[in-house]
C-alpha cells in the first residue's frame, strides 16, 4: 500500500511540476488567431491571383500593418524563436554551445541558457533519484 503512495504521489507531482512549468507557454488567443489567419489567406487568395512577389504584396495594401510577414533572417533571430532557456534545458552543454556561436557570444542569452541547463539537469537528477527511490522500494 505504502508503494502505491509513494508511486501516485511521484507521479502526480511530476504531473503538477510539468504542467506548471508549461502552461503559459502553450497558451492563446483563438480570436487573435483567427485574425490573422484571415489576413494570411487575403494575402494567399491576391498571390494566387496576381503573382507578386512581397514586397508588391505589403505595396498593395492587401496586408495590414500590424500583420508581419518576413523569412526568417538569422540575423534578426539567429536562435529560430526558440528560448534560449530551453535551448540549454533540452540540449545541455550542446544547448549552451549553441546558444553562445548563434549569438556571437551574447552574455544574457548564453546566461539564460545556462540556467535552463541547470534546471534541465536538476529535474533529471530528482528525476532518477526518485525513480531509484520506487524501483528499490518495489524490489525490496
């Protein structure tokens, strides 16, 4: 009984760390979206049509201004959107290698990315600690 316990509770407290952490990340607003889908196909719908390239197209007005439409340019973004954070949480030591060449260096981000690899690395730890922690409690 004492093992069902401790089982439920590990496994529902990983639940809670995980959603907690994430939640806010996954989070939107459907009209918003809706919107600028519907600027996306105007868009799409006077491509087709008129066969322009871009810049004819934010010319034409058929795009609004508050819709951004760009490639992505690795200079303006050289980490593709992705967080640093999670940068050095998924990918550790690589992570941060990563982030500091794609930056140039950049001391915030390459902080950042540090931090996320010592989170990703605790959370592993007490991961296997108390994956350890049921396997020998069921064994014995």
């Amino acid at each position: 009984m004492m093992k069902q316990i401790l089982s439920f509770s590990v496994t529902l407290l990983l639940f809670v760390v995980s959603t907690a952490a994430f939640a806010s990340d996954f989070g939107y607003d459907a009209q918003k979206v809706k919107n600028e889908f519907a600027s996306l196909k105007a868009a799409e719908e006077y491509v087709a049509v008129h066969d322009v390239n871009i810049t004819e197209l934010k010319a034409s007005g058929v795009v609004s201004s508050d819709v951004v439409i760009k490639a992505w340019n690795p200079d303006d973004d050289p980490l593709m959107g992705i967080s640093p954070f999670l940068w050095g949480c998924c990918l550790g030591v690589l992570g941060i290698v990563l982030v500091y060449v794609l930056t140039d260096g950049d001391k915030d981000m390459v902080k950042k990315s540090v931090i996320g690899c010592v989170v990703g690395t605790g959370t592993w730890v007490v991961f296997w600690f108390l994956w350890n922690l049921l396997w020998a409690t069921a064994v014995y």
